[in-house]
C-alpha cells in the first residue's frame, strides 16, 4: 500500500497501482512524449500518505509551455517562471520546466534560471516531503533525494537548507500549515531557523496570500496557535479559540454565504478587536431594533459577533432579513403623499410594525404608512 511510507523503496507497482487509481489523466502526458517529464510536490507526498487527490504538478526536463500545448489544450503560460496551466479532463495541471532559484536579498522574489536536472529543481523546495517525484515515462519509481519519505514516516517537517527561511519567510507560514493539517513536528533545526524567520522581509501582499491559504484549511486555528508559539505572528486574546468558531460557523448553510471565510478566520486569529465586539454585547429587544442595528455592521463582522455569541444574528438573517413590505413607495404617492421624506417615513414604520409582528397584510401595511407619512401634515 502506498499510503505506508515506511514501505520497502521497491514499490514501483504500488506507487503505479496508486497513479492510476487517482490519477489517471496522467496517461495523456505519458502519450504526448517528449522530455522527461514527472510528477513533483504535494501530490506525490499525499500519494504515499494515501490521502485524496490534489490539483497535479509536473516538472519537464525541457520545455514546459510546449508540453502543455502538445496536451492539446487551451494554455495559460507564465514565461519569467517558464510555468504553464492547463485543464486535463476537468483537472487543474500546472507544468514547470526544471529550474533553479536565486534570492537577491531575504523575502525578495527568486531570479529564477533553467536547471539541467530535475534533482536541481528538487533542491530549490521548502520542505524535504514536498522534494520527491515521480517519473511518467518508464517504471515508476520514488525520487527522494532529501529524505523525503522517511520525513513522512516520523511525522516530521525539515527544510532543505539553513537559508530556507531567510531566502522565503513565508515557508513559516507554510511550515505552520503543513504542521497543523498533518499533525507534524518540526525538526529540531528546522525550529531554531523558523523562529530566526523575519516575515517583515516579505511584501504584505504575498504575507497576505500566504496566510488566507493557511485560514482556509479546517486546521487553520491549530496552525495559527503554532505560528503564536513560534513568535511569528501576535495572536489576539482568545483568537484561536476564536478562529475555530467562526470557521466552523461559516461553513453553515445559514451563513457560508455571507462572507469569505478565510479572511474572516484570519481576522478572528490576528486583528484587533473591532465593532464586533460592539455587536456582540449587543441585546436587541425586538426584531425592528435588530435590524436597524445591524445595517450598520460588515458582514465580516456579523460574522465574528456572531461567533463571541450573539445567536440572534442567526433570526436576523434567516427571518427578519428577508421580511418585505406588500406595498412601495407608489402607493403612498398615489394616495396623496407628495414629500420623499414622508415616503420614506411612512415606509420605515410600516416595515418596523409588520417586523414586530403588529401588522400583516397589505392593507394594514398601506393604513401605517399613511399615517406615519401625514403626521407632520405633508399632504397634498
């Protein structure tokens, strides 16, 4: 079985057995021919810890863009990384011609060059368990020049090198996030060097992408508590806990929709306490009040009220949001009201009294706004 990483390295029929179980698209790079072509990264170190199927990472000894195109389909390339992405029977595939990497200065992006090797390429890599391949043409077998498998087997994330973190502080992130989705412990000098990672080195906008990748796993608390341990990122009072509630809460039906769940869970692990602190201490006696509070408030931060305890939020949005009016502005103007204030005045009591459950029906409806539109006798 594939899955046991501490199988003899004499499995080439069950690393093939397992390629073609999950991955079977890959026979259509096998036919197109060609360089030496293989499967790299994350989707050979889930094959052998026999998870699911991830999205494909191929390295060509050679020319990636015209792989792609010998695939024959439509192709999207990326030529300062000599990369390109394509849909192979309806999954993802991106391809890379082997390459090696300089950094210029700490955080700054690599100047990337052709390598001769794929072993070259494996070396330019995070971490030892995302360093291995697996070749498509001829037998298949395990590349693993790193250590890779045996990393597997001890439950254990290693960097590669000592600059790792200097070269690309964001592998801490990365680190924290394998981590957590794997239940791993980091190497003991791969510790000391992450704990050295300046992430400040790094543009905000790639910390950023980095982080939104880490709170949209379900781990994503466990990896932001570590990052905290590390000293890497300043967590709020109560965050992870925090990060747990409300991504479990918006991966309700009721709210999922609402807002994007990975900057919320983020928000909920590192920002400051904001309005929705505000919201959440909040206690609405009636469903008009409710909803004329919330009006005010982000969804994002609904969201996180939401998650310090505020359940009346859940009758806001499954009932008292979605309570409309039968009449409109129309029929007070066609009732004599001529004011756009008085309109919108009488409206407003209206929906506030059917909210409160005082009135139902279009007639009820119509005699309150009327009213309320008249009280300061703007009338025709």
């Amino acid at each position: 079985m594939v899955g046991n990483v501490a199988a003899p390295k004499d499995h080439s029929e069950s690393i093939a057995e397992a390629l073609q179980h999950m991955h079977p698209e890959l026979e259509a790079v096998r036919e197109a021919g060609g360089d030496p072509v293989y499967l790299v990264g994350g989707v050979v170190r889930d094959l052998l810890l026999g998870r699911g199927r991830v999205d494909i990472d191929l390295v060509v000894e050679g020319d990636a863009v015209a792989l792609a195109k010998r695939l024959g389909a439509e192709v999207r390339a990326h030529e300062r990384f000599a990369t390109a992405k394509l849909a192979l029977n309806g999954h993802e595939v991106d391809i890379a011609s082997a390459r090696s990497e300089a950094y210029p200065h700490p955080g700054a992006l690599p100047v990337v060059e052709p390598a001769a090797t794929l072993e070259e390429d494996l070396g330019r890599r995070d971490f030892t368990i995302n360093a291995m391949a697996i070749p498509l043409h001829g037998e298949p077998r395990l590349i693993d020049p790193y250590g890779g498998q045996a990393d597997l087997a001890t439950k254990r994330l290693r960097v590669l090198h000592s600059r790792s973190f200097e070269d690309d502080p964001t592998r801490a992130i990365r680190a924290a996030r394998y981590a957590a989705r794997f239940g791993f412990e980091l190497e003991p000098e791969t510790e000391r060097l992450l704990r050295e990672a300046d992430l400040s080195t790094v543009s905000a906008d790639r910390r950023e992408a980095e982080f939104l990748r880490l709170a949209a796993e379900p781990s994503a608390p466990d990896a932001y508590r570590l990052l905290g341990e590390w000293g890497l990122v300043e967590l709020r009072e109560g965050g992870v806990e925090l990060a747990r509630r409300v991504g479990e809460l918006l991966e309700l039906p009721l709210w999922q929709p609402r807002t994007e769940r990975n900057r919320v869970v983020h928000a909920a692990a590192t920002g400051e306490p904001g309005r929705e602190v505000e919201l959440a201490a909040a206690n609405p006696t009636s469903p008009s009040e409710a909803v004329a509070l919330v009006t005010a408030y982000r969804a994002a931060e609904m969201a996180l009220a939401r998650a310090h305890g505020a359940t009346w939020l859940d009758d806001y949005l499954e009932t008292w949001s979605r309570v409309k009016l039968e009449i409109d502005g129309d029929d007070l103007i066609a009732a004599g009201v001529k004011d756009g204030k008085a309109v919108g005045r009488g409206l407003a009591e209206a929906k506030r009294r059917k909210l409160d459950g005082e009135i139902e029906g279009r007639e009820q409806e119509l005699a309150v706004a009327l009213a309320a539109a008249r009280e300061h006798d703007e009338v025709a």
